[in-house]
C-alpha cells in the first residue's frame, strides 16, 4: 500500500499503527479536498492487512481541525432540498464509514477542534485530548447553520440531551477537561501521558488479532444501536464467532499454558500509563503468518 | 405580551431572554396553580418573537421547588387506572412542552429541588447547579410511590441504568457536585461563576436567529430519539433547512468579509467563563428587522 | 429460606438486606458451579418475601471475580453457532435476571473485578468501587475473543460508544476512579466511606415497600428501553399502580401527619454519608404484618 499520495497530511505505519498527522496550513481548515483525502486513506487502510489501528494527529500545535470552510457552505442552494431516504451528503457517508469501519480509528487532539473537524473525530473510535490545550466546539449556530456531519446525533448520544444542547445552542468551546467531564471526549490527559497512554493503547489493540478487532467493533456497535434483547442476541452469535478462531484458541492455550490465569499474574495490572513490555502474543502472530 | 398575570413567579424580559422567577413561599411547593401557571408561560412565550430564552430560578435562596404537594396525591383513587394509549397526564404534557418546544430552557438552581421540582426542570434543555448549595433527588419511594412526571424516564437517558437506580431507589440527596459527575446536571459551579456563565450562556444563544435555534433543538431531539441513519437522514434535511435561511447566508457573510475565518481570529477561545463583548450580529439582526 | 448450602458464597440477612460473600479461592474465579450457584441465589431471594436487596463483596481482599474460567472456553466448538431467536447462552440468562429481577442488586467491589466477573455486576442495579483499590477491565480481546455476558452491549449503554471501545477494544485496566469518570460504576469511595454508603444506601432501599420496589425498578428499565412517548406512557400506567397501594396512602398520611411537607423538615439533607437513624416507616411496616 502507498500512503505517498496525500497533499494534506503525512502517514507513518508502524507495527499495525498508521500515524496520520493533518497538515494543511494555515490552521488545517477542512475542505471538499480534505475530506476525499480522508474517504481516500478509509479505502485504503481497510485493504491493508497491515494496518489495525489509525491515530490521527495534527502538524499544527494550536489547531488540529479549524472547522469546514464557510465558503463552501455561503455558496449553498437558497431553497432547503426535501427530505431524502439515503444519506446523499458526503461528509455524513464519510464519517459513517470510520464509524463502522473494521479498524480502530484513534484522535489525539493537542488543539483546537470545532464544527467539521469535532463531527470528523466523533465518528472515530475513540478520542483522547491535551489537559490545558485542546479544545472542542460547534459554533454553526453563530452563523445561523447547524452541525451538518452527524454532530447534532452523535452529541446527545454520548453526553445526553441537555449538555448536547449547550454544546450545539450555546456554540462556545469546552476545554478539554469538561469535554472530559461531559463525556465529548474519552479522556484529557497532560501532553507526556497523552502521547504514552495514545501509543501505548494503540499498539496494544493493533496486537490483537485483526477478525477479532473487527468482531468486537461489531458487537459494541450493536449495544449502542439495538433493542437490548436484540443486542445480546448479536453478541452471542459474535462471541461464538471470536471463540471459534484459530487464532483464539491459540491464544487461549498459550494463556493457560503461560500460567496466565494464575493468582499472581492475575495480580498484575496495567492501566497502560507506563512503558509497555513486548505483547507476548507478538511472537504467535508471526508463526501464523 | 403580558408576563403581570402570573402569581407564582415574577417575569423579567431582556435581550430576549425571559428570567422566571419563582416565588411561591414557604418553600415553592409545587402544586397544581404553578404547574398551570408554567402551561400558560410555555404558551405566551412560544407566541412572544422577543423570547428565544427562559431561565428560571428561585426568590427562595434555600429552595428552587421543594416537591409536589403531598397532599394532592394521597386523594387519588384507590384504584389504578389501566394503560392508556396517550399522556393524559397533566405534568407529562407539560414537561414534553418544555423539551420541544422552539424555545430554550435553563434551569439556575441555587438550593433543593425534588420530586416533580426536579422532573419539570430535567424536560429542560439545561440544568445548571450551585455548588455546594444545590440538592437533587427523587425522594417518592419514601411514600411508597414513584416519580410521575417523567424522572424514571429521563434520569436513566441521561445517566444510564445503574445511577438512575441509585437516584429513584434510593430517594435520598444528590448534592451538586455529584449531580454533575452522575451528568444529572450540565455543571456545578461557584456562585459568582454560576450567575455569569448562566446569564452569558443565555444572552448569547438568545442572539442566535429564532429559526436556527428551533432547528438546532430539533436536530438534537432526534439525535436523542432516532435510530442512528433515521438520525442522520434527519439531521441533513434539518441542515439544509439552516443553511437556507437569508439569515444564514447574512451571518456567513458577514463572518467571512469580517475575516472571521482566520488563523488570528480563530485562535480566540471563548468558554463563557468573562464578561462577554456585544455579539456583533446584534447590529445585523437590527437590521434585518 | 435456607442460605446454607452455597458452597462458593456466603449469605447473611440483615433488616431486609442480603449480604452475599464470594468466597471462591484462590481467586474467584468465575466457573460453571459459581454461574448455576448465582442462578440459585436469585431463585431463591425471589421467593424470600424478607430480602429486598442484595449485596455481593467478595473475601478476597485483592479479587472480587477474577474472571471467567478459560479453560471452559478453550474447549468451545471449532464451529460457530448460526444466529439464534432467544438467549440460550447461560451467562446471559442468568445476567437478564439480575437486571430484570424484582430485587434491588448491589456490587462492592474492593478488587480486581474482569471480564465474565465485570460483566455479572453490569446486570447489577448499581456498583460502587473501592478508591484506589478495585480495578475493572473486560480482557477478553486479548486472547482473540469479546466479552460474551454482556459486556459489549451494556457497556456503551452505560459509558457511550467511543468509551465503551476503549474498554472493550483495549483490553486494560481501568482504577475505580476512571471508572466513575466513565459511568462504567456509580461511585469511587474511599474504604471508610464505601462501607458506610453502600450500608446505608441497602437498608433505606429494604425500608421501601417491597412492591413499591418492584414498580420503580419496572419503570426505570422502561426508561433506559423504550421510545420516550411510550416510556413515559408506562411510567404514567405505574405511577397510577403505585399510588393506589395501601402501603402508600399510609405512608403519605403518616409523612403529612408528621408534618414532613415542612419547610423545617424539607430543609434536612440526607446524602447517607453519615450514621443513619432508624427509618420511621419501619414502624409502621411491623403494623402492616
């Protein structure tokens, strides 16, 4: 796979992780070109057996993602299109393809982020911002618009109906700790830890085999989206799926035959906030290529 | 529009915002009077184009609404009514009123609030609490009842499961600082910080366009309420309703010709937290009437 | 009720209360027998018209449930099952009943608590974790497979999706107060605290009328499951059932004879973090006998 090709950002893949740093100064505003840079870089991670988990950072210390161009939007059509039965805007179909992707999509924010850029990045994964720096925001209400790529559904959905509305009425910015408190963000860390937590929560989960990533992925998004009856019925299909791989019960064996499930190694944690040892599985996966 | 009528709080118009202010002493028991009286405030201010705001708070410093009066329950038949097929329940109809009509919300509570105090206020699009001052909770199972207007419903959508159990089973006194962290709340905040971010939080989204707010308020209703792409199919059509508007097209202008989408200019931060500059729209908005 | 033939628990009833001790050496792991002695348990407690609530802790200091046995999981088909209609995997049977059950459950976890052990307690009603000391983690992707007691699904119920992937996608461990941060838990409390509170929170809950009880849980589950019309509309059905008990009416008159609905009396706040008082309703449930 090449990565060369892109104009706005720069990708590096190392041991399953592809480092995607977003570089279009002034303050990486998105635009049309951006965002078929990021429908690009989906395609093309997902036929890339070796990449598991994408971090998305950015080249600008103040901005990762300004917002979307408002001179794309003022050029709009006058007369509001009727309702349609598909998703027919670009920026919705893109993002709900990182949404529901089987690779792990990762944002590590140390600036400013608002309206396109947040809704991007709501669609990830998960999302980790700098204690002190970074800052998210939907301000289209100040210019009489709305969140148009998913913001006003995927707010209320992760920090509920009220501090949604404060988040997309009010139009201000909400630091990184009360994007924290809020739950707009999974957590804000101080910039050393946020860089070791970042990388070392992304080689962990690109070391777990790839069809279980993609199953697991699957079954959380199931949680979110079904009747609760529904969604224990998908996870005890997808379970069934994870335990009858190979490369589960391979594990599992060299689990138990490593005295994994053992007091004192069950003692052991890890919240992964320290330097990482080697996965131990590291060595199997090669055997199995 | 005449806010002199009412009995139970005082109304104060400015900048398009409406502060409720409610008084019914010794301790602003709710009853049906006051709850009559926020069905015929809901009606006039939907009608009144100078509000887009109501924030309500307490002449009481030690109560914002101490519950529903007890005794207007314990005459209610002995035997239940069956299932009905629509809310024909008074307080139900009239906190659905709050959480969507066109209008924003707030909610400034600065002592105890309980029972149908705190159901009515969570129909609201924002709770903001005192801290160290504010108690929530839903005390009914005490009287071997449940709360009816609306809080076994709302509590869990915006706490999940286990803390709304917490709440309506244990009946007891969540004080502000763990109302935000449970997310009953928006924020707990000091005094002074609460009165200036409360009032600048409303002046500001009172000087956003009346239509895009009522658009953006349905956006996040349906973010809440839609499966994900019946969400998101509703967000574009709602979308492209804002982007239409001339008021929208006027504002996007003018942000653009005010170099507002600049580097310097959006390097500014803004979490409501000062004294905030006149919004310059303002002066646009005068116009366009 | 005999509580005496458990052979992995230990049970003591107290004023209503059923504290329920894992004693399962050497580190609780979680096994077929344990799984069919939790199913009993609940059976059992259903018919026992004395026990309103359980609490589980666990005699180990440092291992609430260290997790589900792998070697149960190892020997799993090499072929997955065709997606089923109904719940037919134990564990998820067993977990529903816990959630849906008329029983108040509460987990106190001062340990490690992992994937099936995690998952067991997210059907609970409430859990709070011991600062600085319990620990939560669904490990399961680390050896190829995912949570399959719920875990993907009632996760990001509780935390959001982008948490509940960290979780789930990660593998790690995460400290109680992480997890209170998250929602993952109700509460973090220190060791003094943590005992006090969630004494304190079981035997108010057990001085609530049993029926009462089951009505408030019945009404909660709805708000977490249902369209909000519909949940309300159910809320509004049981409202009318729990008002129309006798127990109620008794209860409110004894509460507006006592001059309960006082500003005196409505000035006291509760937030059971101190020794309690004997509840005045036991009295007048000794009568109801």
């Amino acid at each position: 796979m090449s990565y060369d090709n892109f104009k706005l950002f720069k990708v590096r893949i190392e041991r399953g992780v592809a480092f995607v740093t977003i570089d279009n100064p002034p303050m990486n505003l998105l635009n049309m070109q951006m965002i078929m840079e990021f429908a690009t870089l989906a395609q093309t991670i997902q036929n890339d057996d070796n990449v598991r988990v994408i971090v998305f950072n950015s080249a600008d210390p103040d901005f990762f993602i300004a917002h979307f161009d408002v001179s794309g939007l003022v050029v709009m059509p006058d007369e509001a299109a009727p309702k349609k039965s598909s998703l027919e805007n670009t920026v919705h179909m893109i993002n709900e393809t990182y949404r529901t992707m089987p690779k792990v999509s990762i944002a590590k924010v140390e600036g400013i982020v608002r309206g396109g850029g947040f809704e991007f990045i709501q669609s990830f994964d998960m999302i980790f911002g700098e204690l002190g720096k970074a800052v998210f925001a939907q301000p289209e209400i100040g210019v009489g618009i709305i969140p148009g790529g998913g913001g006003t559904i995927r707010i209320p959905r992760s920090v509920g109906r009220r501090r949604a509305m404060e988040v997309v009425l009010g139009g201000h910015d909400f630091p990184a700790e009360i994007a924290e408190l809020y739950g707009l963000i999974n957590r804000a860390l101080t910039p050393d830890k946020l860089t070791l937590y970042v990388e070392n929560l992304a080689y962990r989960i690109a070391s777990h085999p790839a069809e279980s990533l993609a199953i697991a992925k699957k079954s959380v998004l199931a949680g979110v989206e079904l009747p609760i009856v529904d969604a224990l019925l998908e996870e005890q299909y997808l379970f069934g799926q994870a335990v009858a791989l190979p490369s589960s019960k391979a594990r599992m064996n060299m689990f138990l035959n490593a005295e994994g499930q053992s007091r004192e190694m069950e003692a052991n944690q890890n919240t992964l906030l320290e330097e990482q040892e080697v996965n131990p599985f590291a060595m199997l996966e090669e055997k199995e290529k």
